[in-house]
C-alpha cells in the first residue's frame, strides 16, 4: 500500500513542478498525510527537502463544525502572525528545519533559544510551528521573523517558535501540547470546551480583545481534540476533511 501511495505521490508531485497539476492542494496534501502516517521513514520523505506544511482551511466554522457530536471536544488556540516551520529530528538531534516554501532554514533556526537542540527520544519526530517576533503587532512580526530566516546573519532578539503539532504524531492534541511543553518548547496558550456552539463565544472574545493578547495574533485555530477523530477526517473523501481551521477577522 505505501510503496503504491508513494510512486502516486512522486508522480502528482512530478506533474505539478512542470505545470500539470492532476489535483488540488487539498487532495495532495491528504495524501501525503497518509503516506506520513503508514511509512514516515520511505523514500519520498528522505528524499523530499521540504516537510508537510500544508497551509489552515478557513472555511466556514459551521461547515467544519457539521458532523461532529454537539459534546465534541474542541481546543481554540491563538493563529499567531509569523511563518511557518517544520522541524525533524532524528535520534534527538536536530536534522533539519524547513520553511512552507521549502526554504531550508536549519542554521537560522539552530539560533533561537527555545528551540531544543536535542531531545530525549529516538526515532524521528516532526513538529511544526510559528516563528514569530514577541510584543509586535501581527504584521510586523511576520515581517520581522521573515527577514531573519532570509538575513545571512543576524541576531534573533525577540524571535520565539511556538511549536503546536506533531506531524507525525498519535497524541490528541490536548496531550501533544503537554508532550511539547515536556520536550522544552514554547506551547501556545489554549482554551477547552466541550460544545461547538462556544467556538463563536471565544470569536468574539478575541475580536474585542479579550483572548491571547501577550500574541501577534491575526486569528484564533479551532481544533478537534481527538486524534481518532483528525484521522477520520483527513481520510475521508466525502465528508469535510479537515480537523483544524482558522477563523480571521
């Protein structure tokens, strides 16, 4: 099954750099997601610069909310202004750190004090997250994490990576902010309800600015906390497929 779902990756993957693309962004990126999922060590990720990084829906909040038990459980987090990154680490090592436009980054990001150097596991472990400027306003940290990732060198006072996801992983995600935090990264702070219908009251919360403002922030991500659940979503072909989104302005 997996070695089938690479050749068909390479081959989507191959049709689109010459520009054919034969599906969408979506469609490719859930299949990458399975392939991460069955085989994280085949050849197409050894051999692909870049990590999965693929961008947050911003649909509609009642077209993601459909289907889901009215008692789901949903964890808001602030949608932080800056860019962002892939982490691998291999045995605990830092291997490599990858921008979403495949930029490889991993010197830049060998700078910044909270991101750990090594970590106690082996095996490899995936995380994404944001690299943002603190105590600016969202476009200036975005600006600002930007042209220190792009900078032949320079210092990266006031840059921090927030990490919230294991690419890779099999926690909820309640339990791989815990687990994050654990391994020494800078986790963002996050609100827990138990009934869809309080995403709009934590909307409105941090339109008037009343929710994560020690962020730049441009939005708040609404996720579903179960793990079963995300996958269920990202395999299915027929209902929403997404398990996160961010609502903006």
């Amino acid at each position: 099954m997996s070695t089938y779902l690479e050749e068909r990756l390479k081959w989507f993957d191959h049709n689109y750099r010459i520009g054919n693309a034969l599906i969408t962004d979506t469609q490719f990126d859930r299949l990458e997601n399975n392939l991460l999922r069955i085989d994280p060590n085949c050849d197409y990720f050894k051999n692909k610069k870049g990590l999965p990084l693929p961008s947050l829906e911003k649909n509609s909040i009642d077209e993601f909310l459909e289907g889901l038990l009215p008692d789901t459980r949903i964890l808001i987090e602030p949608k932080i202004d800056g860019i962002a990154i892939a982490l691998q680490y291999r045995d605990g090592i830092l291997e490599k750190s990858i921008s979403r436009k495949g930029l490889d980054v991993t010197s830049k990001i060998s700078e910044i004090h909270d991101v750990p150097k090594q970590l106690p596991i082996l095996g490899i472990i995936q995380i994404r997250g944001e690299l943002f400027a603190s105590n600016r306003p969202p476009n200036f940290s975005q600006r600002i994490a930007s042209g220190f990732v792009r900078a032949a060198a320079g210092c990266p006072e006031g840059i921090s990576f927030c990490g919230f996801q294991i690419i890779n992983g099999k926690l909820n995600q309640y339990e791989t902010l815990q687990y994050l935090k654990k391994l020494g990264f800078n986790t963002p702070d996050f609100k827990s309800c138990n009934y869809t219908s309080h995403v709009q009251v934590f909307k409105k919360q941090w339109l008037n600015k009343k929710l994560f403002t020690n962020y730049p922030t441009d939005g708040i991500v609404v996720k579903i906390n179960s793990r079963k659940l995300q996958l269920i979503r990202e395999k299915s072909s027929y209902s929403y497929p997404h398990w996160q989104m961010a609502i903006k302005y």
